[in-house]
C-alpha cells in the first residue's frame, strides 16, 4: 500500500475518532507529504520508513533553515502517523518514538496595543454601506469573544440560540463553549441583521446554503465569508487606521483579546475557557502579562517598595 493512501487512512482517522478540523487536517496533510517528498528523494518510503531515515529528514529540516517551531510540527505528525500505522497492524514498530524535537525558545504571541485595537473600530466605524456593517459586526465579535477566524466566518445563525447575550461556538476537536458579547458587539450584530441579505447570494440554491450563516457569502462555495477574505478586510482596515497591515491578523487580535483582559484583572483559567483552549498550558503562554502585573502590584502596593526615609 502507497503512503499517499495511508495517509488518507490516517487523516480519515483524525476526522472520525478525534474529531480534527478541516484546517488542522490541512496541516497534516501537508507536513506528510512533505515528510514523503524528503524520503523519497532520499530512496525511502514513507509507510517503511526507519528511524535513521527520519533523523536525516530532520537534519535536512535544520539544512533547509526550517523554523524549530515548523519542525517540532512536523515531527509531531509524523509521531502520530506512525503510532496509526502500528495501532492498525500496518507497522510493528514507531520509527519516530526516538526522535527528538528541535530545541525552541518560546516566542511571546504578537498583539496590539489597546489604542491599536480603538485605531481599528474607528476605522471602521467610518465604513460606509452594508460592507461597513459587516465589517464592524465581524471586528466586534472577534474582538469582544476572542474567537478563531475559522470560528467567526463560519458562525451558524442560530448561534445566538441559548442565550441573547451570548454566542455558543464550535471549536476544535468539535469541542463547544459558550462565549459572552460585550454591549457593543450585540448592537453591532443587531444593526447587521438589518442588511445580512445584501450579502445572500442571488441563486436560489445557493442562498438556501448561505442563509444558514451568521456572515454570508454571495460568492464564497463555503456559503459564508471566507478566511482569507476576512483577512483581506482586517488588512485594509490596517491601512485605514495607520497601522501595519503586516501586523494585523485576526489571530493577532485574538492574542490582543486574552492579553488585555488578563492585563485589566482575569485570571488564566477563565481566559483559557473564552479562547477554547484544551488544556490550561496553552493559554499560560499569555503568563508574560501576568509577571509585568504581578510586578507592578508588588512595586505599587507592598509596604516594602516604599522607600525608607518615605512618611507613612
């Protein structure tokens, strides 16, 4: 059996048992084949690989001038891959159980300043017609639930089901999670509902698709406004506030989102609840905030920072 095909069986596999997105069966699928392109070039195949053959995949990683973080990414697939293949019988052994990751240092997440972020919703407040809305009900939401751009586009209309002042989302992993609106996002939504069928596609059939959406498409096949042309929005919003479009990403603003409420007072495990997060150790990478507010409390309030000639 080709590796091509077994890789369609493992990521057949990520989908029904684990439950993966789209997005992140992209992501194996094409750190797999790129796995399978290196060892072929090198004589081997993927399904046969041996540990040695993977060391000098790695090593050609480190040749090529990948970023640790893409090879500690890749490993990580192929780790998974072969744990498939020798939990079905296909392999007796994990060739890439020894394999180490590359040593990385841990980057701090991008964000924006909050006066980027108030730069941003002037801009947008100045927009003009049914995209302008759109535009400023789209910004709201992601902002005000710190949502995934996966998460935003693709928000079914029933989403505001359970509870008005809330949005219920479908994360990763089909993990659910209620998510709570600030003010000024629900008036946001209100006013889009009001000019939510310019954006419907004329087609009878195609608006049927498109109707299910919070944020529909006339053109998109996915029948709701797509991640890349949010992106492009976002970017042109960046200009129109002055800011660095290369700069401004909606994963960018989703960092912002956790990193200003964890600066204004959240605790992490509440922050790691709005973000979706699996596991706490995800989140504790905004830990950064907290170490320059916990610095700040004891240099402003403990009773020793003061100086010792200071009155009481």
């Amino acid at each position: 059996m080709s590796a091509p095909r077994e890789i369609a069986l493992f990521l057949d596999m990520m989908a029904a048992e684990r439950g993966a997105a789209v997005n992140t069966l992209d992501a194996y699928r094409r750190d797999l084949d790129d796995v399978a392109g290196r060892l072929s070039r090198q004589g081997c195949d993927l399904a046969s690989a041996t540990t040695g053959d993977l060391e000098n995949v790695l090593a050609g990683f480190a040749r090529d001038g990948l970023a640790p973080s893409t090879a500690a990414r890749r490993l990580s697939a192929i780790k998974r891959f072969y744990k498939f293949l020798l939990s079905e019988g296909r392999r007796s052994d994990n060739p890439a159980s020894p394999l180490k990751a590359p040593k990385r240092g841990r980057s701090l997440p991008k964000v924006l300043s909050e006066a980027d972020v108030d730069a941003l919703f002037d801009a947008a407040g100045h927009l003009d017609g049914p995209g302008g809305v759109r535009t400023r009900a789209l910004l709201e939401v992601l902002y005000a639930g710190g949502l995934r751009v996966s998460e935003l586009v693709s928000l079914p209309l029933g989403a505001f089901a359970r509870a008005e002042r809330c949005i219920h989302v479908t994360g990763k992993g089909g993990r659910e999670r209620l998510v709570p609106l600030t003010q000024n996002a629900l008036e946001a939504v209100a006013a889009y509902r009001d000019v939510r069928g310019a954006h419907l596609p004329e087609d009878p059939v195609r608006a049927r698709k498109a109707r299910r959406f919070l944020f529909p498409s006339r053109t998109a096949k996915s029948g709701h406004v797509t991640r890349e042309r949010f992106a492009q929005i976002l970017g042109e919003l960046a200009l129109a506030a002055g800011l660095d479009p290369e700069k401004v990403s909606p994963h960018v603003l989703r960092h912002a989102f956790a990193t200003h409420l964890l600066a204004r007072g959240a605790d992490l495990r509440s922050v790691q609840m709005l973000l979706g997060h699996a596991d706490v150790s995800t989140t504790q990478i905004y830990t950064h905030v907290l170490d320059e507010r916990l610095k700040t409390l004891v240099e402003t309030a403990h009773p020793l920072a003061r100086k010792r000639d200071e009155p009481d």
